[in-house]
C-alpha cells in the first residue's frame, strides 16, 4: 500500500473512511530531516500519543484517535485538508496551523527575544531575561503549517489561513490551555517540567476543535527534568537535545543565515553515532517518564 503523504516524522495511508498513520524512526530539526534513524523513536512517540488521547477523552475533548494498530501505528478520523487555508463555511477540515503554549523562555522565544525581534516588556520579562525564566502568564502563538519553513503568525491572518472566527481561536487557546495544565499535573507527578509545546488541531462537523497528530512527546514538547531545574540546571528531555547539537556545530547559525539572506540553505549533517544512541535512549525513556508505564 502506497502512502497518502509521507511526513518529516510520518506516513500516512488512506484508508477510505479513515486514515492510518504509521510513525517512523525518521527525526527532523528546523524543518531539516536528520539523514540518519532513532531506533524507536516512531513507536515512543505513537505510544505516547495514544496516553494523551485516552486522557483527554476522560477530559470531554475530541480527538481523531481511533485505535491502536500497532506498537508505532494508529487508525484515526479523516478531515480534509486545505493547504491555501480553510473555510469559515467549512466543516470536518484540517486547520492548517500549530499551536504553541509557551510557560518558559526557551528556544526560538529566547532567539527572538534576544535578537529584539520580540520585547521582553511585553511578556512581562526584565531586561536580564534567561533560557528558563517562568512566564507571569503562559504565551500563546500560532504557526504556519504547510509553508516550506513554518512562521508565527498574529490572530488575522492565523483566522485567514485557517478559516477560523477570532472567537473559535480564543476557544482553542483556552482548551489548550487547560490542556497544558493537566500535562503538568501528569509528568510533574514523575518528576518533569513541561516548557512549552505544539498541538494541530481540526474543526469536527459542528465545528467544535479536535485534536489531531500527536503532542505531548518528546517530539513537540519541551520537557525538563524538575529536580534539576530547582538547583538552577537545565536538563533537556526532549528533541531540543538534538537541536541544541547542531547550535554547537554552528549548523544553526549558518542555515538561519541562509534563509535570512535568501540564499541556498546547507544540508544537514548526520548525528554522530553516541548521539544516535542516546537519543534512542532518551525517547524510550521519555515514553516511560510521560505515561508512567514501562517501555
């Protein structure tokens, strides 16, 4: 059987009524493909999702969850796809942005506060601001999903693209929201920070928000280890080690320069084998400390 789509992460299979998505072991940096695989990474992720839906069930939202297939495969609800951007007449489709709750200065928030591209002030910040600062209130913002490199977008045009009134977008802020908080109250229990993370979402036939793909794992969060943390040590857990990598190397500087100055962006490089391995190591681990099941 031919994929439907294949993803940075996923393929998808179309199934008629319903689709299937089978996770590889495939990892993808600054919308870059890392030509190299993470041993399990595929069935961490698929594992760790499949945790999250169940839970959100229990919490009365939707999902396009349908059931289990395989360790690193699901069967889930199709919605059509609008690439262009959606309708406010439509129902049933794919919103075709992502969804991020920042409650720490980290990552890309940090680059852009720091390059003044964004003002500290405004998220309530002092001058002297630093990777892991909490956040007074947790920042919300949206990204483009299907252009060649994603981009934060404000809430007109994130209603244009995604064929959303401002009010469905305040809706699913403040799901995501409430979201967020029980993620906190579930790995906290195991001893983790949750920093920051992306959700992609769908509008059902009654255009109520559902949650699609997967969130919650080591791919599309930020998690930290929480007794660390408390003696003023970050300890990464997630994707963002493999990120952190390529800062070292300067691979990040120099493919941020390209596509800033329009020019033809530097292929990445492998991960040296030890990181591989590690990384291997981090997602079986973190599927443990996630869910509170073993691997």
């Amino acid at each position: 059987m031919e994929p439907l789509r294949v993803g940075k992460v996923k393929d998808v299979y179309d199934l008629g009524d319903r689709l299937l998505f089978q996770f590889s072991d495939r990892i993808s940096v600054f919308d870059k493909i890392i030509p190299v695989k993470i041993k399990d990474k595929g069935e961490s992720l698929c594992r760790t999702s499949q945790y999250w839906f169940e839970i959100l069930r229990e919490m009365g939202y939707k999902t396009d969850f349908i059931q289990l297939k395989s360790g690193n495969s699901m069967e889930v609800q199709k919605f059509r796809i609008s690439e262009a951007g959606g309708s406010k007449f439509w129902i049933n489709f794919l919103i075709p942005l992502e969804f991020i709750m920042r409650h720490y200065v980290a990552g890309s928030l940090f680059d852009r506060l720091k390059s003044g591209e964004m003002d500290y002030k405004e998220l309530g910040l002092r001058s002297d601001f630093k990777v892991g600062d909490q956040l007074d209130v947790p920042f919300f913002e949206m990204t483009t999903k299907f252009e060649a490199t994603d981009r934060p977008v404000d809430f007109k045009e994130a209603s244009s693209i995604g064929g959303l009134y401002e009010e469905e977008i305040y809706r699913i802020k403040d799901m995501i929201e409430r979201i967020d908080t029980r993620i906190q109250r579930e790995v906290g229990a195991r001893g983790l920070i949750h920093a920051d993370g992306k959700k992609e979402l769908a509008l059902s036939l009654h255009r109520e928000p559902v949650i699609v793909d997967t969130f919650g794992t080591a791919d599309e969060d930020r998690f930290w280890e929480a007794d660390e943390f408390e003696k003023g040590t970050i300890v990464e857990l997630s994707k963002e080690r493999v990120r952190q990598y390529y800062r070292t190397t300067g691979y990040h500087k120099k493919l941020y320069d390209a596509r800033k100055n329009g020019l033809s962006e530097p292929e990445i490089p492998p991960l040296p084998d030890e990181i591989v391995d590690q990384t291997s190591a981090l997602y079986r681990n973190m599927y443990e400390r996630i869910t509170g099941k073993k691997w």
